[in-house]
C-alpha cells in the first residue's frame, strides 16, 4: 500500500511538472498576407495600407488550440472566428482564395489574434447573439485581457520576409506565404496584433 501511493505522488508530481512545462506553451505561427494590386507583402504589426488594399489572415498553432480573431475599424468590432483548431492545420482568414478589403470609410483597421488553450469567456460573453459590438467596449474588454496576460502579448520586431522582388499577387500560393509566417509562443495563450493605418 504504501508502495502504491508512493508511485501515484511520483506520477502526480510528474503530471504537475508536465502540465507546466515550458513545452506545453501554445506555440503558433501568425501573420497577415497584404495585397496591394499586384503586389503581395507580409504585413508589418504596424503598417499603412490604402483604400481598396485587401488582406487574409494566416494562423497555424502548433498546439490544438483555440482561435479567436477580432476585426475592430474604429467604429465597431466584429468577431470573425472562434474556433478549436488542430496542431499545424493552418486557419485563414476569410478564406483560401478571399481577402478582407479596406473600404474609403476606414481610418483605421485593428486584427486582434488570440491562441489560447481553453475558450475565452469574456470574448464569447461580450459577442453572444451579436454581429457587432461597439469599438469602445471591445476595447475595453481587449485592454483587460491583455492586461491579464501581459507575458502573453508578442510584440516581437517583426522579422524581414525573403520574396523575391515584386511579387505578384497571383505567383504566391498560400503554402508559399506560410514559410514566411513568424512563430510567437506564450504560457497558455498568444495575443497578436496588426494594425493598420488605412488613407484614401
């Protein structure tokens, strides 16, 4: 007996040490494909765009994970996806062959990312049964989580992309635009933002 509840402490404390070591971390690559007429550009987490630019959306996790994405224009926010996503099955944004476009009517456009290893509530409550919410409440609620998570916010410099001079739009494939995503890590979620300058 007492050999047997020395064997389960060893495999419970084994288990602690497994659920928090650093290769559990929700790891994933992210970036945002920017199209600009013929020209296809990584774009920066900062980064200007024109009216009429379009943009898609690339997320691959490394772990199973959840996606939450958020568009906020200023104006309003819009939850664009949540969904669980399986280890290095790539999730884009609207889809293979569609782009988010910048209308003149934007000043400004913000993608929030988020990878996290269980559902976010406070973005599940705040959008349950609604298109849209007002901008100044997804704020809100972004500040906090972010606040919550400071370690998990991945600010990195963004690293250069090697395409070969001007590329043109219909020379890069999706898969192609994946081996330049940058991978960011963090404890039990990944926050990443792109936001864009948007003129007319």
């Amino acid at each position: 007996m007492k050999l047997l509840f020395t064997s389960l402490l060893l495999i419970s404390l084994f288990a602690g040490f497994t659920l928090n070591s650093p290769d559990n971390a929700i790891k994933a690559k992210i970036g945002v494909m920017k199209k600009s007429g013929d020209d296809v550009k990584k774009a920066k987490s900062n980064d200007n765009a024109l009216a009429g630019d379009e943009v898609r959306v690339f997320v691959v996790p490394e772990n199973d994970c959840y996606v939450y994405v958020v568009f906020n224009d200023g104006k309003s926010a819009v939850l664009l996806t949540t969904k669980y996503v399986s280890a290095k099955k790539a999730l884009i944004l609207p889809g293979e062959k569609n782009f988010y476009k910048f209308d003149k009517n934007s000043k400004t456009g913000e993608f929030f990312v988020y990878c996290s290893s269980e559902k976010m509530g406070e973005i599940d409550k705040i959008f349950k049964g609604k298109s849209s919410i007002n901008s100044s409440d997804w704020k809100t609620v972004a500040s906090k989580i972010e606040n919550e998570n400071k370690e998990s916010v991945s600010d990195d410099a963004d690293k250069p992309i090697t395409m070969a001079g001007n590329v043109r739009g219909a020379n890069v494939s999706n898969e192609q635009f994946q081996k330049t995503l940058q991978s960011f890590s963090g404890k039990s979620m990944i926050i990443k933002k792109y936001i864009f300058s948007v003129k007319i």
